[in-house]
C-alpha cells in the first residue's frame, strides 16, 4: 500500500491560482487573472471574469480523488476533474 500513497502524490495536480467569477473553471496561470474565462457550455463562452485565488486558503484538496482529478479512469464529477474546490467565502 505505500506505493499507492506515492503514486498518487506523483500524479496530484497543482494547486491552481485563479478562478472564474461566474462558472467556477480553475486556471493554474496567473496570465490570465482578470481576463475573460474561456470556459465554453453548450455553444456559449461563458461571461465571467478570471479572479485571483493564489492563497492555500483559497483551496482545499479534492476528498473524492484526492487532488489527481480523477476518479478511477473517469474524471472526478465534485472537482470537475481539477483536483482542488475552491472554497473562498464557501467556509461558514
């Protein structure tokens, strides 16, 4: 079993640094704070703006994939396969 451990650490996605304002699509570069997100649903880009998130804070790792994304061979459906939730002003 330590060998899973290690596994999956190696394969852990990074922490990413900002945020859609409307969807919620994570960016791992910080270029593209405070553009456009360039997330697409149904046809439709969606309208909300990319906002900082670098803080650890800002961040909790995924409990279902533990931070890979994935859940099994299929993305993982609570991190959208991310890896990480964003949890700024969702802790109360």
């Amino acid at each position: 079993m330590p060998n899973q451990t290690t596994e999956q650490q190696t394969e852990q996605k990074p922490q990413p640094v900002a945020v859609c304002t409307r969807c919620g699509a994570v960016s791992y570069s910080t270029e593209m704070i405070s553009g456009q997100c360039a997330q697409v649903t149904v046809g439709k880009r969606c309208t909300g703006v990319i906002g900082s998130a670098p803080s650890k804070a800002d961040w909790e790792m995924c409990p279902v994939c533990q931070a890979t994304g994935r859940n099994g061979k299929l993305p993982c459906g609570p991190c959208d396969g991310a890896g990480w939730l964003y949890v700024r002003n969702r802790k109360r």
